[in-house]
C-alpha cells in the first residue's frame, strides 16, 4: 500500500495530503475495508469550487452508497479517471489513488484534521 | 438483537456483522464479489436460521392453507416443496412462503425472517377448525448450501441418495452428519443446491463438517449480501422490495403462482378485479445506459414524468453491468427511460430478466 507521510485525516475517513498548493484527496484503508467491494465512483466535475466540508464524489460498495466530503477549500482542477474503469482501486491501494486534485484556495480548516496517530486512535475509538 | 445458533461462527469467521429485521447477521466475509463468483462457480454455505418455520396440521391443514395462499396445493404429493405469496383481503403481499408438504394433514412452512411474528399472527387471526399451528422457528436452524459442488459436499456427509431429491422436492429424516433434517433441493440462487433444516442445537456441527468436506471444493461462507446479488440476477422477488402490502403478485410478474381458479382464498377477489380492470404496474428489468447505480426507492421517469420506481438494483457481480428491477406503470412501453440518481436523470435501458439465467437441476 502507499505510504500515507504528510497526510491528513477527516472524522469522515477522507485524507488529505497537500504538494505544492494542490491537494489530493481520497478516502482512507478504514473507509474502504468497511464499505467493501467497490463497484462505483461519482467524481466531481472539473473546475467545481468546493468548500470542506461538501459533498464532492460518491463511491458505492455493492451494497451501500457513500458520499465523499471535500477536506479543504478549493478549485477541482484533476479527478482520478482511472477510478471510473476499475473502481475497485479504492480497495487496493486507497492511499495511492486519490480521487480528486483541488487548487486550494482556504487551508485553514487542515488544522482542524488529524494527523496519522491520532486517526488511528479515532478509529479505534469508534469500534 | 437476535442471533442465530451459528452467530458465534460467523465471528470466528470474520464475518461482518449487521443489523437484519432484527436479527445479527453476516453481510460478508471475504467480500461480496468473492462470495458470490464462489456460488456461481464453486459452491457456498449460508446460515439461513433466521429464516422462520411454521408447522400447521390437523384434518382442516389443506383446506386452510389452500385459503391462505394464492398457489394451488391440490396437486401436491408429500415431499413436494409449493412457492406461493400469501395475500391480504386487498391482493397486497403478507409474505411469500415455502410450503412443505410433509403429509396429508402436516405441512412445514417456511416464512422470511422479519415477517416470522406477522405471519404467524396472520396464520392465527385467520385459523379455523381442526387446524393446529406451532411457530417452530426457534427449534429450526437451516443451512443452505448452493453452487455447482453443492450436491457433491453435501453428499460427503449423508449416505442418502441426494439424486433422488428432485428440484422443489424434499425428504424428512435425512440423516447429514449423524443428524436427522430436512433436505431440500431449493434455494435463492438460481444454482443448484440444497436447504437443510436441522435442530438448531446441532446448526454448528453441521456447519463446521460442511466447511470441512467442502474446503478443497471451493465451499466457503457466505453472507447477506452476496445472498442478495446472487438472488437478484435470476430476478427471484425479495419482500420489502418486489412484494409488499403494497404490491400485488400480479403486478410483481408473479402470476403464475396465483391460481385464481381455485377455490376462495384471501385475496382472490381483490386479484380478479384487478386482472379485469387491468393491471395497473408492472415489473421490468433494466440496465443502466448512463453511468451510476440505481437502488431501492430511486425514481424512475420518462421525459420527465414519473412512471415508477426501482424495487432493486445493483451492479452485478456475475454479467458486470449495472442493472436494476422496477415497478412502472402498465402502460409504459417505450425502451429506454431515466432512473434519477443524486437529482440526475441517468439514461437506463429496458432489458428482460432473469438477467442471469438460472443453473437449476430439474
């Protein structure tokens, strides 16, 4: 699996991880291993402006349906295509394949993310 | 919650575990996609314990169910399995029902798991002489195992002739594993295979020995929601979703199992009429044009007008397509409408169903 340094996580089992002013922007191994097979990708449309905390795609298991929530402000300027022919990436390496690129235009709320340790105890937490 | 005798085993297996009408049961193990290829090529164990059980006997058994069901039972001889819905006065579904013909006068009744209490109100509210009814649901554990290798696991563990079960056909005191049950060749996969209803204190034994003979035969677990996938592509009607209170069998494409010639029986007049007036919904099968999956509840249009809605769609793990069953208006003959997905038409494309064709040995 990727490595996930310099990621971070929202309650929401999305990450975040910033490089040159963009951000990627994916879902987490928790996320993944509790949906299951996934079999679907919604992704957001090119030059979408996003505030966190929205909806920006849709991942569907066999059996449930997700919504993805934007971590940051910003511009949708890339989406992982690949995710539309072989879904089931998410599953496999769910730290390497993002799903959507943002041009970020407000990085306050990353400070209101957790870093790796403390999502790891988060999740603990919630089972 | 309620547990089954095996909930501990599914546990132990790494089974998820969900909330089911009541009930604590595996949704999956390996995954959905796994599970279900495993039926579809191999074979695969289910604990279907929840699944509820009503014995009804007596000289007036006959005669009683005949009224309670909308299937004709007059032309079978024990050891036949009977599929039939159970109506309300309105033609709206109660349940649909597996009816074992044990004897003349004993019949063993297999109801889904979350409409047990219902049914069993049902079945009493509507009781008349010389009939005795006993909800045997706890005593029961039933395991069924489906897929291509079904017959032969299952063959390892009862000197039984399993040959001579014939489809929708049973037999009573199979010894399987040193443990008196009933098998039959049934099941909700369109494979072949077997139900095996055992006494509940045993389920784990023969849950553990069935693994076991399987294992270099591709048996594994599987869960609710491979069950789901694998019903769903040979298009076998779910309640709560292609039948309900709220849909007729005659609008869920199942007439064949309504046999309005027959004696009276609950329901039956609400049927007639509504086969004179016309029926006014009926079932299609669809796959989706557009990219996305229609669930249960989505909307279905046309042009935008609102012509129904879909009662279950998935992908489909075996064809690898989205496809969907909806319940539309009668009238609706046109080849391709709109499914709204996240307030999107999405382009769907009527396609007959069963979507899969079903593996059945008659």
């Amino acid at each position: 699996m990727s490595n996930t340094t310099g990621m971070r996580f929202t309650k929401e089992h999305e990450w975040v991880k910033i490089e040159d002013g963009k951000a990627y922007v994916g879902i987490t191994d928790h996320a993944q291993n509790s949906l299951g097979n996934i079999v679907f990708v919604e992704l957001p449309e090119i030059d979408n402006d996003v505030c966190s905390g929205d909806t920006i795609a849709s991942v569907e298991s066999v059996k449930t349906v997700s919504d993805v929530y934007s971590p940051i402000s910003g511009k949708v300027i890339e989406v992982n295509s690949n995710l539309e022919n072989d879904p089931g990436l998410l599953n496999n390496d769910p730290y390497g394949s993002y799903i959507a690129i943002l041009e970020v235009s407000d990085a306050s709320n990353l400070e209101n993310l957790m870093d790796e340790s403390q999502y790891q105890s988060y999740c603990e937490e919630e089972h | 919650m309620k547990k089954t005798p095996l909930y501990e085993k599914h546990c132990a297996l790494g089974g998820q575990m969900i909330d089911f009408g009541g009930w604590i049961m595996p949704v999956q193990y390996s995954g959905i996609l796994d599970e279900h290829e495993h039926v579809r090529n191999e074979a695969g164990l289910f604990d279907v314990s929840h699944m509820g059980e009503i014995l009804v006997s007596g000289l007036g058994a006959f005669a009683y169910l005949q009224r309670l069901v909308t299937n004709d039972l007059s032309g079978a001889v024990p050891g036949r399995v009977v599929y039939s819905p159970m109506c309300y006065p309105d033609g709206g579904v109660v349940d649909d029902l597996l009816i074992y013909k044990m004897a003349e006068e004993s019949y063993f009744v297999v109801v889904n798991a979350a409409n047990t209490d219902k049914d069993f109100a049902w079945f009493k509210e509507n009781l008349t002489e010389n009939v005795i009814i006993d909800n045997v649901s706890e005593q029961y554990a039933q395991l069924a195992i489906q897929g291509p290798n079904a017959q032969t696991i299952l063959q390892k563990l009862t000197d039984f002739p399993l040959d001579q079960i014939r489809f929708y056909h049973f037999q009573s005191d199979v010894v399987v594993c040193g443990i008196p049950s009933i098998v039959s060749r049934t099941g909700y996969t369109g494979e072949d295979g077997f139900e095996v209803y055992l006494p509940s204190e045993k389920a784990g034994l023969l849950w553990d020995e069935l693994l076991k003979a399987g294992s270099s035969l591709g048996l594994v677990p599987i869960g609710l929601g491979a069950r789901d996938t694998l019903r769903f592509e040979v298009a076998l009607p779910l309640y709560g979703h292609e039948l309900s209170a709220t849909i007729s069998p005659l609008e869920a494409g199942l007439g064949r199992f309504v046999k309005l010639g027959k004696d009276d029986f609950i329901g039956r007049d609400a049927l007639i009429r509504q086969n004179e007036a016309g029926i006014k919904r009926k079932l299609i099968g669809f796959e989706m044009i557009g990219r996305g999956i229609a669930r249960n509840g989505y909307t279905v249009s046309h042009e935008g007008k609102e012509i129904g809605y879909v009662t279950t769609g998935s992908y489909s793990p075996s064809l690898k397509k989205n496809l969907g069953l909806a319940l539309v208006d009668a009238d609706f003959s046109e080849d391709k409408f709109d499914i709204i997905i996240r307030d999107k038409a999405v382009e769907a494309e009527v396609t007959p169903y069963p979507f899969y064709s079903k593996k059945y040995k008659k």
